[in-house]
C-alpha cells in the first residue's frame, strides 16, 4: 500500500509573480456584485483551503421568485430578432476577451487550475459565446412538398422557453457559457445553478453579459448548496420547458426522472470513462504528448480525460518510458505560481479517492512508475501519478478518475483493444493513436462513443458537437447541433391545388 505522504517538491516554492496576481484576484473577488442574503455558505479556495466569497443560500422561494422574472423577461426576448441577440452575443463575447485576465484570476482563485490553464478555459468558454453570436442568425427550419401532392409543409424553429442549466465545477466558465449561449441566441430565458463549489465565475459572466445589454432578469443566477431542493422545486414548475444538465451520471439520472414528471426537453452532458488506445504504429512522440494532455488537462479533472490508456505490447515499453517522464516534470502547486503546471484538486474527498484507486491497483499488482501518493498540505494535492500493468477488474479501470492518475493497460490485438474499450457503460470520448488512417477510422468508427480524438488529445471546440452515448448522456453541446436542443420544431402544412 502507498497511502503515506509525499513532500511537495520545493520547486512549487517559489511564487514569482503569485502575490501580485493574489492581489488581483483580490481586487476581482471585492468588484464581484454578489446577491446579498443571511443564510449563507462559503466558497473555498482548493488549492489551501481558505475562504475567499460568502454567497448565500437560495431557498425554493426565491429559487421559483427567479423562475417567475425569468419567465416574465423571456416573452419579449423570444419576440426579438435573431440579428438583436446576435449583437447582444458578440458584444458580450468582446467584454469576456476584454476582461479574460480578471475572469482567469478568478478560475483559478476558486477552482485551482493554473493560471495558464485558467486563460486557455476562457479563450474555450468565451468562444462559444462568439459562435452562437454568429450562429443566431442562421436560419433554421426548411420547406418541402408533400411527397403525395396538395400541400407544401413548412419547417420553423422556436424557442423551447425558460431553460434550466445545471453546471459543474471543472470548467466554471466554459461549461456555463457553452449552455447559456445557445439558450439565448435560441431566444430562451435562462435561470443557471452553478456548482456551489465555484460559483463565482458565473456571477461574473453573467454580469458582463447584463452589461453587454441583456434584459434584467432573463438570466436568473442560483446559488445553493441544496441542489436536490432546487431541482425538485424548478423542475416541476410548469414554466420551465428545458433542464440542460453537465455533471455526473448518477445525478443525472436523478434529474431524468424529474424531467419526465413534467417532460421537459433534456440535455445531459454526463460522466466518461475514455479508453486512449495507441497502436504499434503510432508516432510516439506524438502518442505521449496527446496521452499526456488528454490526461492532465485540467490535471485530469476532465469528463472526457483519458481514463483507461490501452498501449500495444511493441510500443508500450517507450510509451511508458516518455509518458512517466511528462509526469515526473509535472510541478503540483497554487495555480497563482509562475512555474506551477497542475494545481489542486477540488476537494478533499477527491484525493482520498485517488489514494484509493492507486491502492486498490497497487494490491492487484499494478506497478507505480511516478507519483501514487497525496501531497503533504495546505490544500488538496496528489502526485501526477503513472500506474503500469493495470488489470481488466481493478477499480481504477472501471471508475471514472477524475484527476492525475495515468492508469496503463498493454493489448496484442486490435480486436481485444476494441472489445475491451467498449466494455463500460460510459461512452463520452476516446481516442486512438496511429499512422494508419484505415485503423484510424475503424477504431472510431467501432468505439462507443460521442467524440473521437485521431492523433491528438483535445477533440473538442465550439464548432464541435460535444456529447455522450450510452450513460455519457445525450444530446449534443457547441455547433449547430448545440443551438437546435434550444429549438422546438414547428410545421405548417399549407393545401395547394
Ligand atoms: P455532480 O453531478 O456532483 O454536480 C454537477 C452539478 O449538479 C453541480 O452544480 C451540483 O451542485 C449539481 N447537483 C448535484 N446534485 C443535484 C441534484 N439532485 N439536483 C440538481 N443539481 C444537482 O458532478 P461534479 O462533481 O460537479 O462534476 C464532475 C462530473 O461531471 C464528472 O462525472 C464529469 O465527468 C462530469 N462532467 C461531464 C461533462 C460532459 O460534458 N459530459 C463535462 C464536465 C463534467
């Protein structure tokens, strides 16, 4: 067993720029117009533990108080024009890029990940703000004749009306802009609970897009830390017309069945258990830096991080070589540090269920090749980990990671890869890694899942439909196909002679 505690390296020590940029995010955090309220809960920062906001607590009345002025301000929104919310989009898509520095403080203030990352989630997030600004004015819905004769049948697309969005902590703005975007250039009303462990960047986004030109109240922010209360409230008001869920599947299960009660369209981005498969004949360079991000972005705290890394026997030696050297580099600190590359998990709860993955390998006689063990403290870190030789029952093959544990499995053949990726009940991502372009496409077209990575670690992008099969989900964020789970479908089947 391996459950002691490793030093944190002295390198993480040495801040440079961090108490300059603790002053700043400071600075952001007082400027913060956050709703007041007796009854309140803190917000932490995870990477020591301290508080940095107060935010309170929404009860049911107020929660459905914001359903009512969110509804209320969605019927003039739905009547305005595409090219109105268009411009509404873009210039709230300027306001993000003009404040990206303050809305990255704040990320890793309250989320943790480095400043670097940080910067790269709100060129993603703010992105799908300009997609859907450009996306709004496209139009939808198309004419047809009926195949028989005697009619022509129109196709339109109207709002689905006030849409509820749940998102979670690991990306805090992306995920609440890749929803909010698509619900407002669809001409929705928007009420969004974040996840009360980051909450922050929403109130800031959204307070930008109010000063973009937004109609008061058609975003209604909720912050809770009673989220099943909120949900059994909002759902069954028969005001709202959508839940848009990004979070686990067991929550979002809970959530189906809530929906069903009222039969609200639903959109559920859920959990993942992706296999990253490299082949032989994969350019191995290449294959350690795509498996080396698909695993530590976000320091793996990602749904579509690569979870089960299945390496071919001829290449597997070097693959692990190279990859345990990208770990070992890895620098774990205060994402506010210069030289810090992977910041703090998001709470305690989650570097105990690290020690217990890599224990439960470890005694089914895995190999630790880096890291294994939690960090000494403040704040809640695990070594970026290398575990070799996985077996097919370990826990850690079956359970979605969620942070810096690299988990190797070795395969001999293509069809044993394939039947033993498509072994779970998640299918989000995967990813294959090859020269050859015929195995490339097979692989992706015979794994189970919504997206595919061909060569590289990061798949996904506003212009991307994003989303899951099987228990990853269903329905499809970014893109076109992002605004129609926004959109009714209505036909008018006009007589001809
Ligand atoms: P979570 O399911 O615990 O929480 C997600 C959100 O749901 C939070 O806002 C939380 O407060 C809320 N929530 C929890 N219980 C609820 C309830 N009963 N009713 C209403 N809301 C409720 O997930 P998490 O720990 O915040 O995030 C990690 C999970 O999210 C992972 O499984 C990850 O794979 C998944 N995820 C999926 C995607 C995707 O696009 N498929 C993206 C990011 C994260």
């Amino acid at each position: 067993m391996t459950s002691d505690v490793a030093p944190r390296p002295a390198a993480v020590l040495a801040d440079g720029a961090k108490p300059e940029r603790v002053r700043a995010a400071d600075a952001v955090l007082r400027s913060l117009s956050l709703p007041p309220g007796t009854d309140r809960f803190d917000v932490l920062n995870p990477a020591d533990d301290r508080v940095i906001a107060t935010l309170p607590e929404t009860g049911p009345t107020a929660a459905l108080e914001a359903v009512a002025l969110a509804d209320e301000a969605g019927r003039d929104w739905a009547a305005t024009t595409p090219r109105v919310r268009a411009d509404i989009l873009r210039r709230w898509y300027d306001l993000l890029v003009e404040n990206a520095e303050d809305i990255a403080l704040l990320i890793t203030r309250e989320m943790g990940k480095p400043l670097a990352e940080a910067r790269a989630e709100v060129g993603y997030g703010s992105d799908f703000v300009r997609w859907y600004a450009e996306e709004a004015v496209r139009p939808g819905g198309n004419v047809r004749d009926v195949p028989a004769g005697g009619g022509t049948l129109f196709t339109r697309r109207a709002p689905v009306g006030l849409s509820v969005l749940i998102t979670p902590w690991n990306f805090p703005l992306a995920m609440a802009t890749r929803k909010i975007a698509p619900a407002l250039a669809a001409g929705c009303p928007v009420l969004i609970k974040p996840a009360s462990l980051t909450p922050l960047t929403t109130y800031h986004c959204v307070a930008l897009a109010h000063q973009a030109g937004l109609p008061e109240n058609l975003i209604q922010v909720i912050s809770t830390t009673d989220a099943s209360t909120f949900s059994e409230t909002v759902l069954r008001d028969p005001r709202v017309r959508k839940v848009s869920f990004t979070g686990s599947t067991g929550v979002g299960k809970v959530l189906l069945r809530l929906a069903a009660d009222n039969v609200l369209r639903s959109s559920m981005e859920l959990g993942g258990n992706a296999p990253l498969i490299v082949f032989d004949d994969a350019d191995l360079e290449r294959a350690v830096d795509g498996a080396f991000t698909a695993k530590m972005r976000n320091g793996g705290q990602s749904c579509i991080a690569a979870n089960r890394i299945y390496v071919q026997d001829g290449i597997a030696d070097a693959f692990v070589e190279g990859l345990t050297e990208r770990m070992s580099a890895v620098i774990a600190g205060d994402g506010l540090a210069d030289n810090v590359t992977v910041g703090p998990l998001i709470d305690r709860r989650a570097v105990a269920h690290m020690q217990r993955l890599v224990d439960d390998a470890v005694s089914r006689g895995t190999t630790v090749r880096a890291g294994g063990r939690m960090l000494e403290g403040p704040g809640n870190f695990f070594a970026p980990t290398v575990i070799d030789h996985v077996p097919t029952g370990a826990d850690i093959a079956t359970t979605e990671i969620f942070g810096p544990i690299a988990a190797i499995q070795r395969f001999s053949t293509e069809a044993d890869v394939l039947r033993r990726a498509n072994a779970t009940e998640f299918g989000l991502a995967g990813y294959v890694f090859t020269e050859n372009l015929d195995r490339a496409l097979n692989v992706a077209d015979t794994l189970e899942t919504g997206l595919v990575g061909i060569n590289q670690g990061v798949p996904s992008n506003a212009a991307a439909p994003f989303g899951g099969v099987k228990h990853s989900g269903l329905g499809r964020e970014g893109s076109a196909e992002g605004l129609e789970e926004y959109q009714e479908v209505r036909m008018y089947n006009l007589a001809r002679r």
